[in-house]
C-alpha cells in the first residue's frame, strides 16, 4: 500500500516539476525585465556620456577602469551584469544551449542596436565609437 | 643446390614455376642439349608476383560517397534564431522606454530659438 502510495507521489512530481520550473523561470524572468527596465535610463545615459559599453561577451564594461570609481557607475554596471548572466543561463535553459552562447547572440544584438557615440568594445580589446 | 653459372647455359623461365623449365646448354658446335633441371628454387619471379599483387591491391582506391550531412548547420541556425527571437521578445520594452527617454530631447531640439 505504502510502495502503491510513494509511486503515485513520484509520478505525479514527474508530471508537475517540468511545468514548475518553467513557471517558476518564467517568474524569475518577469524579475529579470523588472530590474532591467528600472536600470534602463540610467544605462543609456552613462552610455551617451560614454562612460560604459557594450562588450562582445554580452556584458556591460567601463570604457576607462576610473570610471569604475564612481560608485553609481559602478553599482550600475555590476548589477546589469549580474542579472544578464541570469538571463543567459535562464535563457540557455529554455533553448537548450550554453549561456556564453545566448551571451554572444545579445552582444550581436546590442552591437547592432547602439546608438551613435556609444563606445562598443572590440575583439581586440580596444574601445570604438560607432 | 647451385646451378652451374655459365654462360654456355641458357635457361628458358616458366613463370608459373618455381625452376626454370629447362635449360640448354650452348656448345660450340650448336649442339642443344637438354639438362634435366635439378630442383632449383627460384625465389625472384615468385617475389615479384607477389610485389606486383601487393601493388596492384595497394594503388586500388576505394571512394565512398556519403551523403552530404547539413544537419548541425540548421541546428545551429535554428537555435541562433531561436535565441535571438527570445531576447527581442525579452528586451522589447526597451523601444518603448528608449522613445520616453529620447522624447524630451527631441523636444528640446525642436523648440524655436527664442533670443531676447
């Protein structure tokens, strides 16, 4: 009766986990684009004063390391990139490849989205102006 | 057992033996006469038989035509598109917030000059 009732158990945890994961990644999703959107206007206006950039590994980086002395250009920058590294892995997840992969696709994207005079970080380690 | 080098001796070779068929000995008078071949193993038309099998088999080259494999190219492109189809969908608010943030300074710049 005890083993009859403990298989049922599990295999009703078999059936609910995949759909509580998704709900709960999709909630943390939803956490995510809360914090990106209160950063936002902060990020574009340190990146119009170029004082951060894009970089090809889909992070946020101070275009000279003084920069990063300023404290709000410092939290900013680190908190972005703390939760873009939760998206890439959430995002990795959900599409069944490698976070540095979802990495590279959004610095692709970024790239292409920067407005002019924003500083974008190349291969080589050097800063340019697009 | 060597057979006698002489240069009286002319030896008629079979191929597919492994003595010579018979050897004539040349006289002076051109007289053939008939030498009963004593067991002579003849290593060197046997060899190169064989080398010439070994090469035969060697230049021999096998093509095998598989079919052209595309799979892990349209894997990688449906998850790149996949990938980047997400992270739009994700970052779509950002148009929105960007057009707030650019308005008041489109604005600005489309204020009239007003000099006192």
């Amino acid at each position: 009766m005890n083993h009859t009732i403990r298989l049922i158990t599990v295999c009703v945890g078999m059936i609910v986990m995949p759909g509580s994961l998704s709900l709960a990644s999709a909630a943390s999703l939803e956490g995510l684009k809360g914090n990106f959107k209160k950063r936002f206007s902060t990020v574009v206006a340190l990146k119009k004063d170029g004082k951060i950039g894009e970089t090809k590994a889909g992070a946020l980086e101070a275009v000279k390391p003084e920069y990063m002395k300023d404290k709000r250009v410092r939290r900013i920058v680190n908190a972005e990139n703390a939760d873009r590294r939760k998206l890439y892995v959430l995002l990795a997840k959900q599409k069944k490849t490698t976070p540095q992969m979802v990495a590279q696709r959004n610095a692709r994207r970024n790239f292409s989205k920067a407005a002019k005079g924003e500083y974008l970080k190349q291969g080589d380690g050097n800063w340019k102006r697009k | 057992m060597a057979f006698p080098s002489n240069s009286k001796y002319d030896f008629q070779w079979n191929l597919f033996d492994q003595r010579p068929a018979r050897a004539i000995m040349k006289r002076e008078e051109d007289d053939e006469i008939m030498i009963n071949c004593v067991p002579f193993r003849c290593t060197t038309i046997p060899a190169l038989w064989m080398l010439l099998g070994l090469f035969a088999t060697s230049c021999g080259h096998t093509v095998d035509v598989k079919p052209i494999r595309v799979e892990p190219i349209h894997v990688t492109m449906d998850v790149n598109i996949r990938v980047d189809k997400e992270l739009d969908q994700f970052f779509a608010f950002e148009e929105e917030l960007q057009s707030e943030v650019e308005e008041p300074a489109v604005d600005e710049a489309a204020k009239p000059e007003t000099s006192s």
